[in-house]
C-alpha cells in the first residue's frame, strides 16, 4: 500500500509547482508516484458547480458556508475509490488539496479556529461518513497571504483561463485562513504536518527521502 502525501497551502502558494518538483525527486529515488488536484474541474460535476458558484453563478450558493464545502466534500468522494486503487498500485498518491482545505477555508469563513464545530463537523463527514482515505503527511506550503495573492494575480494574468475567484479575491479570507492552517498543522490534525517556506523553496530530493521514511 502506498503513502497519501497531501500538499496544501493558500491558493498562489505554489502547491502545483512543489507537487511536480517532488514528483521529479521521488522518481528519482526510485518511488512511482500519481497525483490528483482537488477541486477536479472538468472531471466531478461537484467540482465544476464549485468553480460556477465561486464565479458568481447558482445564485446565493456560494453564500453557504456548508453547502459549499457539502459539494467539496462530494468531489472527494467521489474519487474515493480511484485513491485506493491509486495508493494500490503506487508508492506515493500526491493530492494537491484534500480534507484539510475544506477545514481551513470553512473555519476561516465562519471566524472559526481549526478546535471549532466546523472541523469537527468536516471530519465527521469526510473521514467518517464517506470513507475518504486518511493522509499519511501533510506537507503545509506556508507563504503570507500577500505573496500568495501577489502570485496567483500574476497567474491570472498570464493565464486566460485562471481568472481569480471570490475566495482567492478575498484578502481578509486568505490571512484568516492561513492563520486556521497553522492550527491545523500545530495540532498534527488527521496526520503529521510538515510546514515549509514557500519564499525560500524546498529541497525537493530532501524532502521526497523523508517522505519515502513515513
């Protein structure tokens, strides 16, 4: 059975570009690896009524809190079994963006901390009722609110097909959030937490070795 190793991180944090730079080093030492991006845009009818709802569509949908992190929730179940069967076939499974998001961003937008009903309610629903495969490492990519949202502007900007959502828009959301992921991931919640700088860079050989010893 392989290792679930879930990176998480403020939207601009550069989770993608970690995830491909540790995809390199554990090949390179030998592990085959997968990945999978959460939300699945394209892929999960929940995931694509996310990405509408956040760009202003079903109406007051993305007013709610729970109804939206319900259809987050709904994407991950659904790829429930591809996980497994992922994690069966694979040393590693990279999921950019897992459970813990959900919590992070729930919580921040209530006004929440990671100890709150929120979490709680998140992993009764997540872990405990679907099911969903539970993580071996967290690996938080930590960056200020203000570079995260400097970078994922620019990405929107070179990319026509990246325009920044209502949550990635709101700069008091993204600094409480990150404020609910260090919670999380002083906590050890679901799994141990690995925190890296996402100004300075990560040692991605280093890294993918210490991940290999989980």
């Amino acid at each position: 059975m392989g290792r679930l190793v879930v990176i998480e991180g403020l939207d601009g944090a550069g989770k993608r570009t970690l995830a491909d730079a540790l995809t390199g080093a554990l090949n390179a030492a030998g592990a085959s690896v997968t990945s999978i991006a959460f939300p699945r845009y394209g892929e999960s009818v929940h995931a694509d009524l996310v990405k509408e709802a956040l760009h202003r569509g079903h109406g007051d949908l993305a007013d709610s809190v729970y109804g939206m992190a319900m259809l987050y929730a709904l994407d991950r179940r659904g790829a429930g079994e591809e996980i497994r069967a992922r994690l069966a076939g694979h040393d590693v499974v990279l999921l950019d963006r897992y459970v813990a998001s959900n919590a992070a961003y729930g919580a921040a937008r209530l006004h929440q901390g990671a100890d709150g009903e929120f979490v709680r309610w998140l992993r009764d629903l997540e872990i405990d009722r679907f099911g969903l495969p539970v993580p071996a490492a967290h690996l938080l990519l930590r960056v200020t609110a203000d570079v995260a949202a400097e970078r994922a502007q620019r990405r929107a900007e070179a990319d026509a097909g990246r325009t920044r959502d209502s949550f990635e828009t709101d700069d008091a959301l993204q600094k409480r959030c990150s404020v609910v992921y260090d919670e999380l991931a002083a906590s050890g919640w679901l799994a141990p937490w690995h925190v890296l700088d996402g100004v300075a860079g990560v040692d991605a050989p280093t890294l993918a070795s210490a991940l290999l010893r989980v």
